[in-house]
C-alpha cells in the first residue's frame, strides 16, 4: 500500500478547526538540558537528557523502577541518530537483559546492564507503517496522572500487519506542548490508512511487558520516547506538525 498525499492533508484538516496555528511552525518547547555527547550519538548517561520536572513530576516518575522510568522521561532530543530497521530490533534478543524479566534495573546484572547499554544511548530513526495508535493507562513515569497519559503507536514492516511483528513507540505527555498535531485521533486516522511513517526518538528496552512479545509486539526494544514523527505522502517525507518538509 502506497501513502499517498491526503494521508497528511486529511490529517491536518481533521485538526484545523480545533487547534490554532495548524501547519505553522511547532510551538516553543520546555528549555532544554545540556548533556554530555559524542560524534557518534551515543552518550555516556542518557538519563541526563530530560529538562527535569515537567508539571510536578519528576523524571523518576512517583514509583516503578526509577531508572526506567528516567529512561522514559528523556524529553530532550538525542545528540545523533542512527537508522534502525524493524527487523533489527525484532532479532536484537539481549538475553542477559530477558532473564532479568520485570526486575527493576537496580538489581540487574553488569552483563544485563552492558547488553541494552550501547542501544539505550543512541538515538534511532526507524521507519515502518503504522497499524494502531492508543492512549494507555496511568503509569509511574508519569506520576499516574489520569490526564498525563502516554499514546502506544505500534509500526510494523508492511500497512495492516500483524501486532505480533511490530514496535511499539511511544508519545510521552512531555512532548505533547511542543507537537500540537500528535493527538490520538490523527494517528488513529494515519494507521487506519497504513500510513508510512518514520519515527525518530530514543531507544528503550522496556523490561515490564515480556507476556506481550509475540503476541501484541515483538520485541521489548520501543522507541520511546519519540521526539519526532513524519509521514511519507507526495512522495516526500512530511513532518506531521506541518512545519517542514524532506
């Protein structure tokens, strides 16, 4: 299936009549942190990279593995991308990392450690086409706010493919002031259509959902969270704020 033109034209007119500034260039973010970087994109401690409290919470969430939850709250952009396919992340099986199943980082092994390590401090572009869009429930890293909610996206290789062969990425609330086009229902529209999109943001080894692999995802590898989304439509890439085009 080919994304076409009215993939992006019908998701921005589905929002006109609600958001200001439709289409005009993204509004200010939070100030960002600085943190240390190298040529390559990885970094020494990712976790450095969040602008700190955002609404009262805190990057370590109010509870959960804290690590994680720090590792989900990176708000400010990775220093470099590199490009990952689905089918990398799918066979990428760190098996130290797997064993430790639900248990919180701060009790993992160095091997378990070491193994999402390089991963975790680079940050990825990976392209696919999205299959479902969905708000989840309160979680920790977001200090269980009933309206501070993260949106699972789920790309897979091929429009309207199996969830059992996806990644999951992730919209953190963090990024939302910054994005007034990534709302739920213009992604929801953009999966229903198999749109092709490329998403771009930090990888994460989510630890607390390993019943779900190979059932409603693939891997426990996310990009999460993503820090930029674009759709390819009259045959170019689009930002899905509108503001810029590849």
């Amino acid at each position: 299936m080919r994304a076409s033109a009215p993939i992006v034209l019908a998701a921005t007119a589905a929002i006109a009549g609600v958001l200001p500034g439709c289409g005009q260039p993204k509004t200010q973010g939070p100030p960002r942190a600085t943190a240390p970087g190298r040529q390559d994109g990885r970094v020494a401690d990712s976790t450095l990279f969040t602008t700190g409290d955002y609404e009262g919470c805190p990057p370590e969430g109010n509870g959960g593995d804290y690590h994680l939850n720090r590792l989900k709250n990176r708000d400010v952009p990775p220093p470099g991308h590199q490009l990952f396919t689905i089918r990398q992340l799918l066979e990428n099986r760190p098996r130290a990392a797997i064993a430790m199943g639900r248990t919180d980082r701060a009790f993992w092994t160095e091997e378990a450690r070491a193994e999402v390590a390089e991963w975790e401090s680079t940050g990825a572009v990976i392209e696919g086409h999205l299959l479902r869009a969905k708000l989840m429930g309160p979680e920790s890293c977001n200090c269980t706010r009933k309206d501070r909610r993260d949106y699972h996206v789920w790309i897979g290789e091929e429009p309207g493919g199996d969830r059992s062969r996806s990644v999951i990425a992730e919209v953190s609330p963090r990024m939302l002031p910054a994005h007034p086009n990534w709302r739920l229902r213009i992604l929801s529209r953009l999966a229903r259509q198999g749109a092709r999109v490329r998403l771009t943001g930090w990888l994460l080894w989510d630890q607390e959902h390993p019943e779900q692999v190979g059932l409603t995802r693939g891997t426990q590898w996310e990009l999460h969270p993503i820090h930029e989304i674009q759709v390819f439509s009259g045959g170019r890439w689009r930002d899905l704020d509108g503001d810029r085009a590849q």
